[in-house]
C-alpha cells in the first residue's frame, strides 16, 4: 500500500533524459546445502512450465510440483525461487551446476538419472501409458501398436521404455524422438490435433489431458507403477534428509490429496489450468490489464512485468479493491496520494495503473547514487513503506558501518530495525514497518523473475 511520505518523494520528474528501462537481475550459481539454503532464504527450484508442474494463473505461480515446494519451503522458514531450464536435457545439468538446490518437476527415478543426482524417497508412484485419439485405431493389447509411430521427447523415460520395448523385438514399431524443449503437454495437443499418432506419458498426466480433452483415450501400461521423485545433488546429505523427511510426512496428508484433486482429477480446475497457460504462451498475457500496463510502463521507462507484479502483488488484479486503510484501486493508491498524482478518479484502471507507475518511477528516481542493479529494491520499499522510511534506513545503515547504496543484507536489514524503538525514536520519520515494507520489496522482485521466466519481454 502506498503511504503518505514527505514532500521529496513528489521530486519532479524530468523529461529532458528518457529513463532507463530496468532490467531483472541474472540468474547466479551457487551449489548449498541445507544450511546455506536457509541462511539465504530462498531455496531454488529446477522445474518445468507446463499445466501440472509449473504455470501462470492469473498472475500467481501455480502447479503442482510449485505448490509442494513452496509448502516445503514455507517449512525451511524461506522463500521458493524457480529456475526454469530451456529444455528437460538441461535439469540434471543445472542442479549439478549449482544453478538450483533441487530438481521438483515429476521426475521419474531411472538407473542413468540416479547415477547423477541423489533421489528423494518417491512422493507418487506412476505407470507409464499410452496416448492415443479416440478416432485412431484401438489398442487393446501391445500388439495393437504393430506398424504404428510413436512420438516421445528426447531424453524422457517414456524415451528409455520404448527403446527397451523395441529391443526385446516382440512388437514392431517406428519411434520418433522430439526435441528436448518439447513438453509433454504439447506432444498430446499435436496428437489432439492430428500431427502425430500416438504417444507415451505418466498416468496422471494422462488423467490430466483425457479431462482437459474427451478425444483422449489412455492405456495399455508400457511399465509398472514407477517413483516419481525430487532430486538434489550427490553432496548435499542435509538438505536430502530433510527432503526425505518432508515428503515421507506428507504423502498421506489432506494437504497432498487436495494437491493430486487440484491438477489432475477436478475438471473445471483442469480446463482453467490448461487455458491459462496456453494463453501465457502464445499471447505472454498475464492480466486483462496488459495493454494499460505496458503503455504506462513505456512512458515512464519500466519494465511491464515488474509493473504486473507490483499489481499483483497489491491487488491481485482487482480493480474494485479497497484497503482498511482507503488504499483503492489496481495500485492501491490512497486518496491523498491520487491527488498528488492527478488521479482524479482512482478507480478507473487506466488512471489508477498511470498513478502507480508514475509514483514507481518517482520512487526510482529518488535513488540515483543507487546502482542499477538494487534501486528497484529500493524503489519498492519505498512504495510500500514511504520514501522518508527508506531515507532513513539509509541514514542508519551510514551509522552502522553498512552500505547504504546497497540492498541485500545493509538497507534491507536496517529498515527491518527501524521498527525497534532503540532505532525509530532517532529516525527523522519515526517507526517504520520495516519487515512488511522488505518482504513487499524481495517478493515483487521475486514474482518480477517469475513472470520474466514465464511470458519473458
């Protein structure tokens, strides 16, 4: 929500420069272990997007594989960040590469896999199956599939099975392999649509598509019921214990049945699911407020997904939202406010996203000894907290002997102290709700490389 703060937030804002376009930090490299994970607070997930393991909806992270993290995470006291690979090929390498704490995206335990990576204890146990449209030719029995094309993704286990499957030669059949970046997901929609016959997945995801689409039809099993599990790396006991211990605690939970029921048994969950991802995909929409967010964005030289993610993150996109406070609108702009900013009716989205921006962008401004790379930070905080707060976080970092140009672990921590009464009776603006104003801050950050991962610019 944004607050009232002293008259310098309201600098004016020049028009002889055009501003710079902010861009989302690049993604590092660090292999931990539980301990260093948890000193971060973020714990870094390698997954996929797709309809059940990670999508967009409505603007917030969903998917299966997401939400178990984020429990998990949410038990480790810290926040889930996803790394999204191009391609499946590149997960293992990832993970190994320090790029990610662990690999959560339905990955099923086979020999190769496992001689790389260290597995958790299986959270589901699947069977591989065949896929095929409802009008093509039955299949009753392995033997139906004699003459047929099957298309799967390199590098899958339904890759491993269907070369296992031709090497005992009972059973004749062509097999295509697709290219690496190819979901599952989308192998099924070019069956769907007539490209390819026939294809291979895990029952559930099966289950998934035969709901989103009646043309599906599901079976025989090519394998037994196989472990779908975690991965992290080989050196990190700590952080596969404590996995070990939380999915063996929540496999028989409401908390995992709710989960299984949401992706992949509830059919207008399904439908919603799949459509939201498919219109991420193919139109990088987030919001029914795009258009509005990315003109505001360009006049004032943001980017638009940090813009959404603000948005989201103070109105979940809800125009007629009203705070306790009086905060209105997509923005969450307070009446006094609007008025300094000429937004004369605050429930208009057009006008409420352009005082928002504007406001950001005023925010940004105020922070030109910053380096680029943290005065978005620092620019949100102030969003949130009043830009008078953030001046003096800054002023007590001077104070303490930590930097203040500089966000993570200096002003960061220092405006979380000006909510003790030791620090804020010094404060030029008194006491600040500090921890609100730096989660607010980390989280858009982190929604920000989220969309970016997602829709990308």
């Amino acid at each position: 929500m944004v607050l009232v703060v002293t008259a310098i937030c309201f600098l004016v804002l020049s028009c002889r420069q055009p501003p710079p376009t902010v861009q989302p930090i690049p993604l590092g490299s660090s292999p931990r272990d539980l301990s260093e994970i948890v000193a971060s607070g973020e714990l870094r997930i390698i997954t996929r997007n797709n309809p059940q393991t990670y999508f967009l909806f409505r603007g917030k992270e969903m998917g299966f594989e997401y939400e178990l993290a984020e429990e998990f995470a949410s038990r480790l006291g810290v926040k889930v960040k996803t790394v999204v690979p191009d391609d499946w090929t590149d997960t293992i390498p990832w993970l190994l590469e320090g790029k990610g704490d662990l690999i959560a995206s339905a990955m099923t335990v086979t020999p190769s896999r496992a001689a790389r990576v260290a597995f958790s204890v299986p959270y589901q146990r699947i069977p591989e199956v065949l896929i095929r449209r409802r009008d093509s030719k039955p299949i009753r029995t392995m033997e139906d599939i004699e003459g047929m094309t099957i298309h799967v993704r390199e590098g899958s286990s339904y890759e491993t099975t269907l070369l296992r499957l031709k090497m005992k030669g009972e059973v004749q059949f062509t097999l295509e392999i697709l290219p690496p970046s190819v979901e599952t997901s989308d192998i099924v929609a070019m069956m769907r649509n007539g490209e390819i016959d026939i294809t291979v997945a895990d029952q559930n995801i099966g289950w998934f598509e035969r709901t989103y689409s009646k043309d599906i039809l599901l079976g025989p099993a090519l394998t037994e019921p196989r472990p779908i599990a975690w991965a992290v790396r080989p050196n990190c006991p700590d952080l596969l214990n404590e996995v070990n211990e939380y999915l063996t605690s929540i496999r028989k939970t409401a908390f995992f049945n709710y989960l299984v029921k949401k992706y992949y048994l509830l059919p207008k969950n399904i439908v919603r699911h799949r459509n939201s991802l498919e219109s991420t995909r193919e139109h990088g929409r987030i919001s029914q407020f795009d258009s509005i967010i990315k003109t505001a964005s360009a006049q004032y030289g943001l980017d638009w997904l940090l813009i959404a993610a603000l948005i989201y993150q103070e109105s979940r996109f809800d125009p007629d939202r009203e705070s306790w406070a009086g905060a209105m609108g997509l923005t969450q702009l307070l009446p006094i406010t609007a008025d300094e900013l000429d937004v004369f009716d605050p429930w208009d989205p057009i006008q409420n996203i352009q005082g928002g921006v504007r406001y950001l962008r005023r925010m940004y401004d105020s922070f030109e000894a910053v380096p680029e790379e943290d005065r978005i930070h620092f620019a949100l905080a102030s969003y949130c907290a009043g830009l008078g707060h953030v001046l003096d976080a800054q002023e007590l970092a001077s104070q303490l002997g930590f930097d203040p140009h500089v966000w993570s672990g200096n002003v960061e921590h220092t405006l979380l102290l000006l909510a003790r009464p030791e620090y804020y009776r010094k404060a030029k603006h008194g006491y600040a709700r500090g921890e609100e104003a730096v989660n607010y801050a980390n989280d858009i950050m982190r929604r920000w490389e989220a969309y970016n991962l997602l829709v990308g610019v």
